[in-house]
C-alpha cells in the first residue's frame, strides 16, 4: 500500500475523532435541519450537483495562481488580488462542505474532519499572508503563502480521497439503470402487492422500490443517490401535494413519480422506471427514457 493511502486509511479508522465528529455533525444539522431551503441550496439541489467542488476548486485556482505570481516576482497587486478572491471563496466552500459532511457516514466524517482541519488551516495561513503582505511584509507574506499552498494541498489530497476512494459526493444510483437490459423485464404480480406500502423487488442485479396504489405502481431504483440507503423503509409524505418518499438514513426526499430531488443531501435524482401491468397481472419495468 502506498504511504498516502495507507495515512488516509489509518484517518478512516481513528476512532478517536469520532466524539468531535458525532457532535459537530448533530450540531450542523440542528443548524440546518432537513429540508431548510439554505441547506438545500449549500448542498446543490437547485444546481443537481454538490456545490462545494466547484467552489473549492475557485480558491485552490486562486492560491495556485498567488503562488505563480509570487515565483515570478509579479506586481505584489495582482497577487494580492488573487489570494483575496481565494480567501473570500473559501468560506462559501466551506458552508457547503461542512453541510455534505454533517450527513456522512462515519468513515467518511473521519476523514472529512481532518480534510476541513487542514484546509482552514490553510486558510489562516492566507489570511497571515494577506496581513504580512498589506503591512509591507512581502517576504514574509509569500512564505505564508507557499505554507497555505502546501496544506491547501494536503486539503485537497484528502478531499480526493473522500470524493473518489469514499464516494461521498457521486451518485450511488448512477450506475444501476445500465444493469437492467433494454425493454419490459417482468417484475412480479400487482395482488402480491400491499396497497400503500413500498416495498422492495429484485430484478436482475438491482434493487427497486415498489409502490402500489390499487392498480397503479410506481418504481424507482431502491439505492438512495445519495449514499445508497434503502428508499423502501422510508416514510412517504406529500411535498406540494405531491406523493414522495423520504430516505430513512439522511433524509433526501424524492418525488415518487419521476425520482427527482425535492429536499438533499441527495443532489442526483433517484432512477425512475416506467411500468405496464399486463391483462394478466403481471407488473413489468423498464428504464424510463430520457
Ligand atoms: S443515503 Fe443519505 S439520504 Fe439516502
């Protein structure tokens, strides 16, 4: 195992930060509770993407650029002028990362933590450029700076992690409409059914979230996009008279109709299926088109 992988792997597994986490995470939350429009908005709803990358990548461009402009001994304006833009998109960043992060799994937090700790720890550091540079200091300053790079850096290497090596942030139920084969698959008969209750049936390799109302049915994929919960022991409600089904691990709720998103931290929408129930009671699915 290399070394990175195996620090980022101890990191997973160091307990240790689990009382901090638990209790920042219970907090934010309480903060922005379920389905408040500003968590929404510092998830990504509106925008069917998790915010925080891009708004990372903004100040990580401007501290790189900082750090260009410094090497080759650029008009101290242009560097100062960059490095603020930098700190002043750090702090939208980190809205929206500590919002993904409260509703993470445990590992995940872990990890996440540290992330956030290296990362305004690469923030103060900029912060002390900026002084150090508006107070004459230019020297100083661009150490400072070249120090915010390397933990930004860091940051940025565990925050990869997170992103690819976790899968906190890409949809988990993606990928499973290109395991059903083209065309109607039967599924099961709509008397086996119960009425008004989701359930859960196999086809093929996927899991789907069933749910009859007398003789219609609807179904999604039963994997939450957001970390792959299961949607089927979720509660149903009415979001703008509308029926929908809230994930029973971090609560996204999706409309049961089409699988859109109507509450994060899910951002992707569910897969929805359409269904045809033949003459004989056979409930059939397929993947829904566009
Ligand atoms: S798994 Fe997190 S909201 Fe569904």
């Amino acid at each position: 195992m290399s070394l990175p992988a195996g620090f980022t792997e101890r990191l997973e597994h160091l307990g240790a930060l689990d009382r901090i986490t638990q209790g920042l995470a219970k907090a934010v939350r309480q903060v922005l509770p379920s389905g408040h429009p500003l968590r929404d908005v510092l998830h990504g709803v509106p925008t069917g993407h998790p915010l925080h990358p891009p708004l990372a990548t903004v100040s990580l461009g401007c501290w790189t650029a900082t750090a260009v402009l410094d090497l080759i001994d650029a008009d101290p304006r242009a560097a100062r002028a960059v490095l603020v833009t930098g700190i002043a998109g750090a702090l939208p960043a980190a809205a929206a990362g500590i919002t993904d992060w409260s509703v993470l799994h445990r590992e995940q937090q872990r990890v996440g933590f540290v992330h956030a700790v290296v990362n305004l720890t690469a923030l103060g550091l900029y912060t002390g450029s900026l002084w150090l540079r508006v107070t004459g200091r230019q020297r100083a300053g661009r150490t400072f700076g070249f120090l915010g790079l390397a933990a930004a850096g860091v940051g940025g290497f565990l925050g990869g992690h997170l992103a690819y090596r976790m899968t906190a942030g890409p949809s988990h139920a993606e990928p499973l409409t290109h395991l059903v084969p083209l065309g109607w698959h039967d599924l099961c008969r709509l008397w086996d059914l119960p009425d008004g209750r989701p359930v859960t049936r196999r086809l093929g390799y996927i899991q789907l979230f069933v749910l009859r109302h007398g003789a219609h049915v609807k179904v999604l994929a039963d994997r939450c996009s957001h970390l792959a919960g299961p949607l089927h022991q979720g509660r149903l409600v009415l979001e703008n008279d509308e029926a929908c089904v809230v994930c029973p691990w971090h609560g996204s709720v999706f409309r049961i109709e089409d699988g859109a998103v109507v509450h994060g931290p899910a951002t992707s929408p569910q897969p929805a299926f359409e269904v045809n129930v033949r003459g004989d009671g056979v409930v059939q699915v397929r993947p829904r088109q566009g």
